[in-house]
C-alpha cells in the first residue's frame, strides 16, 4: 500500500492556494492576501466525505484577522460535521451567506462553499440527487 491511500485512520486532504494575482475587481477585499485551505476529508462507507476546512489566512498568528479566521472554519467545520452528506452542508451555508446584486458572495465562507459548487468532484463533494437511469 502506498502512504498516500486512504484508511480508516487517517485523516486525508487538499490543500488549495488563493494567489492575491488570480482575483479580478470585484472580489472581497479579504481575499487580496494569499490564503491557504484545508479541506479534511475522513472515509466514510468507502467514499472520501469532507468535514473538516482549515483556512490559512494572510494574517499573522495573534492578530484579530487570525482569529476570525479560525471562527469561519470552525463554523464551517461544525456544520459539516452534523449533515450526514457534506454536499447538502454545502449547499445549506451558500445558501445562507449574504450576496451581492450579482450574486457572487461578500464573505469567505459564501466564496468557498461557490467554489466548491463549482467543482464538486475535484473537491470529492458528491451530490446526493438520485443519478438518472
């Protein structure tokens, strides 16, 4: 067995980076610093299930912004925790968050959970919608 696989006793993840290059006029001003996220995943009736995230902010460790930054994944981590299917968790806080006129989201919460809707496979967030035959 590789080290990398999956077992029961260990807790596997993507690491994503945030580059303060890639954002374009209009993105929340909080994610003008490098960010890193943490998304934890535990194995679950074979299948990868996400309930941990972990957000690394441009912050120094100490700060006020550090601090909230681990309020929002602590709350994001405790949601994901109590859904039994992380997709409707998901689905449930981008739902939740507050939007601008176009939609797109004014906190980092909103603006993780979208992008994970965007991509739910690279991020193994399955949907729970019964496939069509």
């Amino acid at each position: 067995m590789r080290p990398y696989e999956p077992k029961e006793d260990r807790r596997i993840g993507i690491t994503c980076k945030f580059d303060k290059k890639k954002w374009k006029k209009g993105m929340p001003q909080f994610l003008m610093t490098n960010h890193f996220i943490h998304f934890g995943y535990a194995l679950e009736d074979g299948k990868m299930a996400l309930r941990v995230i972990k957000i690394f902010g441009g912050g120094k460790i100490g700060t006020d912004y550090c601090a909230f930054m681990n309020v929002i994944d602590l709350n994001m981590t405790k949601i994901l925790q109590f859904h039994r299917h992380p997709y409707d968790a998901i689905k449930d806080m981008a739902d939740d968050e507050p939007r601008r006129s176009d939609k797109t989201p004014m906190t980092i919460q909103g603006y993780i959970c979208d992008m994970i809707l965007k991509d739910p496979e690279k991020f193994y967030v399955h949907s729970t919608e019964p496939r069509s035959a």
